[in-house]
C-alpha cells in the first residue's frame, strides 16, 4: 500500500509537468488552429517583454518554440499520426526528448536528419557500436527490448519512447505498461524500420512526428531511386525464367521460407527462392533439398550467430572467402549450377537485414541479372547512404567487409 | 619532380576544399542594408536568411523617428526607440525611419530563430547564443528527474514484491 501511494504522489507531480501539453501552444482562441496572426501576436509579446519594457503576459520560451514548430510543421493544428501498430496518437507539441530501444529505428532518424541531440537515451546495441553510431556515445543507456532499464529510461524524462511493432511484441508490451506505470505523460510509438513493405510509409511518418518532413522525402527519393531501378528491370522477367536463389543465414541449412524478410528481399532483387514453399519463416532445410532443388544463386548472410565477422568495424575480407569456399566444398554440392558457375556470394546482415536492405537488394539483383545491371553500382549506394545521409566520415575504400567477392 | 611541393594547381584545390570544408552548413542571419530616399530619411531593408519563424527587434538612434514599414500591422510593434517584427515566412522586412545623415549606421538589432532556439546580432555573420532564443524560463522544473527515478524503483520493486 505504501508502495502504491508513493507511485501515485510520483505520478501527479510528473503529470504536473505535461498536463499543459494537450492544447496547441499560443493558440489564444483556443479553437485548435494556432494562426499567423496568433503566433505572430505570442512573438511580439515576448520581444516586447525582453526588449521593449512590456509588461503584458508573455508565452514561455518552451511555448514559443512548441508553437514554431507546429506552425511550420504540423500547419498550425495538432497532428495525429499511426504508427506501425495502427496505433493512432494526436501531439499538440512536438517530441523534444526521445528514448529509443530500437537501433534500427535510429538508423532510420538520422537518415531523414533527426538531430542527435533530441535523443536521450539508445539501445545497449547503439552504444556498442561506436563506429556507426559515434555521435550517440555517452547517451543513457536503456538496456534492450528483452532486457530494459528502466531506472535510466524514467531518469531520462523522455516525452517519447520508439519500440519495434512487430517483433517482440510481448516485452515491448511490457516495457510500454511499466514505463506508463512511471510516468503516464510518455507517448509511445512502434516502427520496425526494417521492413520493406512498411519502410517508405514509415520513413514518411516519421518525417511528420519528428518535423523533418522534406529529410524524409529526401531520403526516398534516394532509396526509391534505387529500388525503383531494380523493380522496373525485373519486370519484364517472367516469373519462370527468374534465377532461382538459395538462401542461407548465418547457421548453416538455415534458410528463408514463404513470407520471412530474406523471401520478400529476394523476390525484390528478381530472384525465386527455392523455399518459397516452405511455411516455417525460417525453415532447417535438407542439404539434399537444396542440391535436388538446384539454385542458380546461393546468397549467404553473414555478420551473427557463429559468423561475427565483417560489417562496419572489421576490414578484413577473409572470412568472406573462406566461407564461400566451405559451401564450395559441401559434399556433392559441386553439383548445384551455382557452385559450379561460381555464383556462391557472401553478404553481411548489416546491409541485407536492417534499414540498409535496399543495399543488399541492389547487391543481389546485380548477382542475379549482371546483363541488366552494368551501370548499378551497389558500393556506391552504400557509400553514398553513409556519406549523405548517415553522414559518416567512413571510406568503403578503406574501411569494412560487406560481400564476397567484391 | 619532388610530389611534395605544392604546385599552384594544387594551392588552388587545396583552397577551394578549405573553404568549402571551412563554408559552415546553411546558418539563420538577418542582414541590415540601408538607404537615403528622394524626400529624405532611410529606408531599412532586413534580409531574413534561414529563419522561418522568429522576431527582430531594431534600436533606432536617438533623434531618428519611426516613420512606417511594409511589414504587416499585426507583425510590428513600436514602442520608444524600439521596433519589434515577428517574422512567419518572410524574407525581408523593410522599414523607413528620419534622421541625421549618420544615424544608419547607428542602429542596432537582434534576432531569434525560435525553431533552432538560435539569436543573433543583425549584420553578424551568424548565431551569437545557440539555444539561447527566447530563453525566458528555466528548461526544465527541477525534481522530475528525482522524481521519475523513484517513480521508476517503486514500480520495479512492486514488480519485484509481486512475483
């Protein structure tokens, strides 16, 4: 009962801090619309009292800028957006403090121009990857979606906390009703970031709910530039006569069947999976399965399980090559086409399994058609990704493993 | 040939990538021209750079005297020597004022870009106080970090209790 009644003196005094957050800032009628002449009244005023001598009511600096924001932004009203999980949430101020669990989700922020500073607290992941997240160093740390903190998530006072949609539904479940319990004020948002079928509407919603709308369009043009290349090549391919793809993750005989991330992407890049018919998402297949069924393509992903190599902070291609050379060498595999026409390729997880997956997409749809791709150049969209829109000082010349062969 | 020397070529690339890595990103600034009209006075003309919604705030010099603007009605305000502009997506303001032949070159003012929270001195290059802009209250009311920590140790004990 103590318990309880100290939970509760907790909550009004931090709901003392967002009641006023429900109305549109210096809307002075009061009618939901925050007007130029309104917005330009609250800012004459509080010039007027720093500058001038005026003695009238001034809004807040906090208003002032609220109000700024909604009025470039959202029109002047509140904006109401649905997130992934088709949830619908109306916000008359903008999300100033944000705490996200999802490092995919991150990666998707920065890539339409979310400012670093407006993040407060990351995923343990994010930490852990100075190389591509270095400008997050130092933020609190909210542990992970299966293993939350949340001492530092309630410390942070975030007006917002990002969590996937559609994995791991339960404990993000968990963490929304316990960080609720905390502080009732905190919105919740879902995007998986990762998801192709999802990732442009997502982008686009985000865009909105963060202000960076033109970052947003921006970035699609970018990504649609590419997927929009791949898809308008492959379109004249039948589908009988698409190259047949044997794909395999990080654990060996691990593949992708009907409806899993890794089928859609290789029916993106003009391949057909082999295990297409198989129901499990991630189905153990039979070796001899897939030298009865005969790829044209393997495509193997590495950068998990017992493959931690490559990606972003490893420069060493080795790996890559000894792990082509073990499928090669896979009793009687020298029978499959792709063996023996030597179209066995690596690829990492990193640019096939996160936000990053029209990279691998343009990768597999040269290995697929090189006839129809000569002028695509998938190192380039990467390093272009990183170097305009993840703005990363990192040189793909240089630095990192993502495929073999090169 | 030493590959160490710079050749002219060179110092003029290596000029042109200094300043266009020195170049900072699009910055907000307000810019002041100003200029004697026909029948006499100034016509002040302020170049509003990057700023999509924010205010000025002009000081015109003793023994100069407002005489109007083309800024709408409702986006300016004078009182004393002071005149205040909101700016909601213009890029110029212009306003005209009568005095001595020097006073153009002695008015003074600020501005703010409440988006970026930014403020600055009119004809500077750029932002004087980051974050600064508006700045009328405290960020942040002290206690509710405090506050949310407990909040945050009382849930995960009953939590804890509870199983």
């Amino acid at each position: 009962m103590t318990h309880k009644l100290l939970l509760l003196v907790c909550c009004i005094f931090l709901l003392a801090g967002t009641a006023a957050a429900e109305t549109v800032p210096c809307d002075s009628d009061g009618d939901g619309t925050l007007t130029a002449s309104e917005l330009a009244t609250a800012i004459l005023d509080s010039l007027d009292a720093r500058f001038m001598g005026g003695t009238v009511e001034v809004p807040s600096s906090d208003d002032l800028r609220d109000a700024a924001f909604v009025y470039e932004h959202w029109d002047g009203r509140a904006l109401t957006i649905t997130d992934s999980s088709g949830r619908e949430t109306t916000l008359s101020r903008p999300l100033r403090k944000i705490a996200v669990f999802n490092s995919d989700t991150i990666e998707m922020m920065r890539s339409i121009g979310v400012e670093s500073d407006r993040v407060v607290g990351v995923s343990k992941y994010t930490l852990e990857d100075p190389t591509y997240f270095p400008e997050y160093r130092g933020k609190a740390n909210l542990g992970s979606t299966w293993a939350p903190d949340y001492e530092q998530a309630a410390a942070v006072r975030p007006d917002a906390v990002f969590l996937y949609a559609t994995i791991s539904q339960s404990s993000c479940d968990e963490i929304e009703e316990t960080l609720s319990s905390i502080d009732p004020g905190i919105r919740f948002f879902r995007f998986d970031s990762y998801r192709p079928t999802a990732y442009a509407d997502e982008v686009r919603t985000m865009g909105a709910l963060l202000g960076k709308e033109e970052g947003a369009e921006r970035f699609l043009a970018f990504h649609g530039s590419v997927m929009d290349t791949v898809a308008g090549r492959i379109a004249s391919i039948p589908a009988d006569e698409r190259v047949s793809v044997y794909l395999e993750n990080w654990d060996d005989y691990k593949s992708a069947g009907n409806g899993s991330g890794y089928d859609e992407k290789i029916g993106l890049a003009g391949g057909r999976n082999i295990f297409a018919d198989t129901a499990v998402e991630y189905p153990a297949v039979d070796p001899e399965a897939v030298i009865s069924r005969n790829p044209d393509v393997i495509v193997k992903i590495v950068g998990a399980g017992e493959l931690v190599f490559g990606g972003y902070g490893d420069d060493d291609p080795a790996p890559f090559e000894e792990v082509t050379r073990a499928i090669e060498d896979r009793p009687v595999w020298d029978r499959i086409d792709a063996v023996r026409d030597g179209r066995v390729h690596v690829i990492h997880s990193d640019v096939i399994g996160g936000p990053e997956y029209f990279i691998g997409v343009a990768y597999m749809a040269k290995w697929f058609y090189p006839d129809l791709f000569p002028d695509l150049d998938p190192r380039a969209v990467h390093q272009q990704y990183l170097s305009e829109f993840q703005r990363l000082d990192y040189d793909l010349e240089e630095h990192g493993a993502f495929v073999y062969p090169v | 040939m030493n590959s160490s020397v710079m050749t002219p070529r060179r110092a003029v690339v290596l000029c042109i990538l200094i300043a266009l890595l020195a170049a900072p990103a699009a910055a907000a600034s307000v810019e002041r021209t100003v200029a004697s009209l026909p029948e006499g006075g100034f016509e002040v003309t302020l170049t509003v750079t990057d700023i999509p919604v924010g205010g000025i705030v002009e000081t015109i010099p003793d023994g100069c005297t407002w005489a109007g603007t083309d800024h709408p009605e409702n986006r300016t305000r004078v009182s004393g020597q002071h005149v205040a502009f909101a700016v909601v997506g213009e890029e110029t303001v212009r306003y005209r004022m009568q005095g001595p032949a020097e006073a153009g070159e002695e008015i003074a003012g600020t501005w703010e870009d409440l988006q970026a929270g930014e403020s600055g001195t009119v004809g500077s290059d750029g932002p004087r106080n980051p974050g600064e802009a508006a700045q009328t209250t405290a960020p942040g009311a002290p206690g509710f970090e405090w506050a949310a920590a407990l909040a945050a140790l009382v849930v995960l004990c009953v939590r804890r209790c509870g199983r």
